[in-house]
C-alpha cells in the first residue's frame, strides 16, 4: 500500500490487524535498518501477527517508498513527520516501537518528539559506539565503499556481517536484493547524519525515560555485545538481552527466540522493581559516571572502542595452512610464538576471553606465565595481520576478538555440516552432503592437532559419519551402488573400526558385480575382527 505525504513523497507501506484481535490488542511498529526494507521482519512477523497489528513500513530512499530533495539539516525531523503522518492516516494514537539499527534512531527521534504516543521502545543492534569519533570512522568507512555510487560493495560487508546465514541462500539474497533498491543518495544522507549526531543521539538514549529493551545478537561483528552492554548500561531503565547464535540481525537469525524475549518484555514492562539498594548503588557509581562521561579514566583503566576493520581476512586450514589479507598472501612468522595456534583458536571463538585462552592454549603453564606468554603472542600476530593497519583483531583486558568474518575453508565445512544435519529435505540434503564431502580428505585435521580442539574434531568427525551413512542408505536404495560405497569409505576414514561399514561395502560390490573387490573387503574385515576364542581355551 502507497502512503502519499503533503509533498508528494510516496511511503510504501504494510498494516496488518491482529488475527486475535480484542479491545486492549497493541499496535506494533516495526522500523527496519539503513539498507533494508519492510520485508526484513518477514521471519519474524510469523510470530506476532496473532497477537499484535502490525505496521511496517520502507523509510524514504528504502524498499519501494519514494525519495525527494531535502534539507540535510531538518533530516531527523522529516523522518519522523513520515512516520507520524502514516500513523495519522490509520488512526493509530498509540504504539509500541520495534525497530532495527538506524530504525533505532528514528523510532528515539520520534519519541523525543511524541512522547505521550510512544508506549515502549524495543531496539535490536542499537548502532550507537562509545564516542563521535568512532561513529565518524565507521561512517567513513562505509562511504568509502560506495565511492563509485555503487551499492554493492556496500552490501558486500554489511550484509554478510548482518545475519549468519550463508551466501547463496535465499535468506541472504533476499537481504542483498533489498540493499539493490536502495537510493544512493538517501544512503549517504542518513550516514553523514547519524555520524555527526552521535552525540545527540546518545543523549537521547540517557535520557529515554519510557519501558526500552534493547536486544543484540551473541555474534554481531559490527556492535558485539560487550559494546552494546557498555551503551545499555548509561540508561538504569534500559534492560538489555544477547540472543545467541544471531548475528547483527537477531531477529531474521532467530526469530522466535527474539519474539519470545520482546513478549517477555511486553508482559512485565511495568511491573514494580524493588528500590535500589544505595550500597550497591554507590558499589557501581564509578562506572555509571565513566560510562556518562562524567569519571575520566587513564587508557590503562578503559580499552579503546573497537572500529571496523579495513581488510579482509582469508585463511585455508584444510589444506595447507595460508594466511591473506585481501587477496595477498602473508608469508613466514607463522612458525613462531604459537602465530599459527592463537589464530586457529580466534576463528573458532571469535571473541575469546583470555583465562580460557590461556587455559586452553597453555594448560601446563603457570596463569601469569600463561598471561604473559599470551601477550607476547597476541603483539606477535598483530604484526603478522598489520593491525595497526587492517583492525582485524580487538584486545582488552578480559577478551580477544576477531572484528569481522573470516573467510576460512574449514568454518565453511563446519557450517555446511550443521546445515547438512539439519536439514528435512531430501533434494537440499543431498546437494549440501554432497558438498560437505567435496572437502574432506584423509588429512581434514591436519591443521587440528591440539588437544583443545578434539572435542571439535570429535564432534565433527560423529557429524560426518553420520551424514555418510545417510547418503549411502539413499544412493544404495537408487542403485547407486559405486557412490554409496564412497560414502562409506568415509566412514571407515573417520572410524576404522566400524566392522560394519566393511560388511557394507562389500555387499554393496556384489550388488554391483564386482566380486573381486567384494572378497577383499571381506578379507579386511576378517583381518580386523578378534579371532573367537576355542572351546575351553581358558581352562
């Protein structure tokens, strides 16, 4: 549905009653994120539209809604007198805010400015850093990217680093083709605004006075929970979530388990909190006042903000170990100062607290040797990525982080397996087993042999048999009796020892008419089994 405003501008825009609908039933109002459309709540509007109207609506240059010229310095204000000009048109006098990244900052823009409307806000990924000056670096960092006014560029790292879905899928393509709709022009409106009004915009926030939650996903890269604690913790009334395994996008990664903390919120938002204790309130005083900007700290005391990184990370670990930093290869130093372990152990927990750290990589080690020991290591691969340079690593006292996803062979098979287990369709089953199989090898853990990864290789290995026992079962149901025994060759790959993956494949070479090889996996299996005992052996 269009929406036409005393401009002339065109709002495109969707509102939907409550299948459930009674007399008290609230209006929700879903502002979707810079480079985004009204179809980005599509996974989650499931979830609500039995309880709750809903509206949802493209903001100016997004999606299929118009876009104008406009005085960039009354931007704030226009964004708001659209929405409220929609609201106006349905009759909706009050509502609930549920919005996404830059969404957050029009829905706290709207209710600095119609406050009596505005019943609670429900912000997810709230883009906002620790200073202006972090905010402006990041802003740069995306113009650059649009240098050529080319959207895609763009899209290609924050739409990746938005969901944790993988390329290809249509949940992703989907993302992409809302970024394609975007105006070039409105994007670098709204970025240049909301980078010189960080400031305001954390004010607003402080001082937000109304029921607020503020949701962020355990694997965002671009505001990770840490940074989003740390901004939640500068309002008293904020309460503040992680949804685990999302990423920036927490509600298309998952969203029932988004809906279900949002309904939590809804039902308890004005029940009576007991007085603050005044010890414990005076116990976190000093870092209520740094957070404030009221206690000023030496660099010792607080870490600097993360930025984003400027390059991009690729490591192969599958075959032989490689390292590159946007296409070039980094050459030598990985042999020295455990280079090559602290960089295995950062992809597969990418923000690593460091005792674990320690504890895993250096176990034998005393803890303030093992702290010092990782210290050394830690400057050492900084130096190995540039970091000064790319950013691609984050350091303070408590936890070491990878800023941005790596591309690396093996987190794509340990994706590939996860989605393979999972999946209920036949035809999408086959096609990613088939796949995950296209990269293993006699040599898959060959960049794995630390003790603190074998629960991982354990894990993936009993995976991966799995999934061959599946695909052999098919293939030897259709006939396909030479790739049901590849299939379990790889069993026997992974478990040696699995006397019946023996007596499979040689079955299934008797079925296929080679009964040569039928009679050596027999002998094999003769060979492998234990010899029964004689009657009376042990007498």
């Amino acid at each position: 549905m269009k929406h036409t405003l005393e401009s002339g501008l065109q709002l495109h825009y969707e509102y939907k009653e409550a299948k459930q609908a009674h007399e008290n039933t609230r209006t929700l109002v879903l502002i979707h994120g810079m480079g985004f459309d009204l179809t980005s709540w599509d996974r989650i509007v499931p979830y609500m539209e039995d309880e709750f109207h809903l509206l949802r609506y493209d903001f100016r240059g997004h999606g299929q809604s118009g876009t104008d010229s406009i005085d960039p310095s009354k931007l704030a204000w226009i964004y708001v007198e659209h929405l409220d000009s929609l609201l106006r048109r349905l009759g909706i006098e009050q509502f609930d805010i549920i919005s996404h990244g830059a969404g957050c900052i029009i829905g706290l823009y709207y209710t600095k400015v119609y406050p009596a409307k505005v019943r609670s806000n429900v912000m997810l990924s709230l883009p906002l850093f620790n200073s202006s000056s972090t905010a402006g670096k990041y802003a740069d960092y995306r113009k650059n990217l649009v240098k050529h006014q080319s959207m895609s560029a763009l899209a290609g790292h924050v739409v990746p680093n938005a969901t944790l879905f993988q390329p290809g899928t249509p949940e992703i393509n989907r993302l992409f083709a809302a970024f394609a709709r975007v105006s070039f022009d409105s994007y670098i409106e709204l970025l240049d605004f909301f980078a010189g009004a960080h400031d305001e915009i954390m004010e607003m926030f402080k001082k937000h006075t109304g029921p607020l939650l503020l949701l962020t996903g355990e694997r965002d890269p671009m505001y990770p929970p840490y940074l989003s604690g740390l901004i939640a913790s500068a309002n008293p009334n904020c309460r503040f979530m992680t949804v685990y395994n999302a990423s920036n996008m927490l509600f298309y990664d998952q969203p029932e388990e988004t809906y279900k903390q949002i309904r939590m919120f809804f039902d308890t938002e004005t029940s009576n909190r007991a007085p603050l204790d005044p010890y414990l309130l005076e116990l976190h005083s000093d870092f209520i006042g740094m957070v404030n900007g009221e206690a000023q700290l030496d660099d010792t005391s607080v870490p600097a903000a993360p930025v984003a990184p400027v390059a991009r990370l690729k490591v192969t670990l599958l075959k032989s170990f490689q390292v590159f930093l946007d296409d070039t290869q980094v050459l030598g130093g990985w042999g020295r100062r455990s280079a090559k372990e602290l960089l295995i152990y950062l992809l597969l927990h990418p923000g690593a607290a460091r005792d674990q750290l320690c504890e895993d990589l250096w176990k034998d080690m005393e803890n303030t040797k093992a702290r010092s020991q990782l210290r050394v290591c830690l400057n050492h691969l900084k130096q190995l990525l540039n970091n000064e340079e790319t950013r691609l690593l984050y350091s303070d006292n408590q936890q070491i982080s990878l800023m941005a996803p790596v591309d690396c062979d093996l987190l794509t098979l340990l994706e590939n397996t996860r989605l393979a287990v999972k999946e209920t369709d036949p035809a999408r089953k086959d096609s990613l087993i088939q796949g995950v199989f296209q990269q293993v090898d006699d040599e898959l853990f060959r960049n794995l042999d630390q003790d603190w990864n074998l629960n991982l290789r354990t894990r993936l290995e009993i995976d991966l048999v799995a999934l061959a026992h599946y695909e052999a079962d098919v293939l030897a149901k259709l006939g396909k009796y030479t790739r049901a025994i590849a299939c379990l060759k790889y069993v026997i790959l992974f478990n040696p020892e699995e006397y019946d993956a023996y007596e499979r494949i040689a079955v299934l070479y008797e079925l296929n008419q080679q009964k040569q090889e039928a009679r050596t996996w027999h002998s094999k299996l003769a060979m492998l089994q234990p010899a029964p005992e004689k009657p009376g052996a042990r007498l």
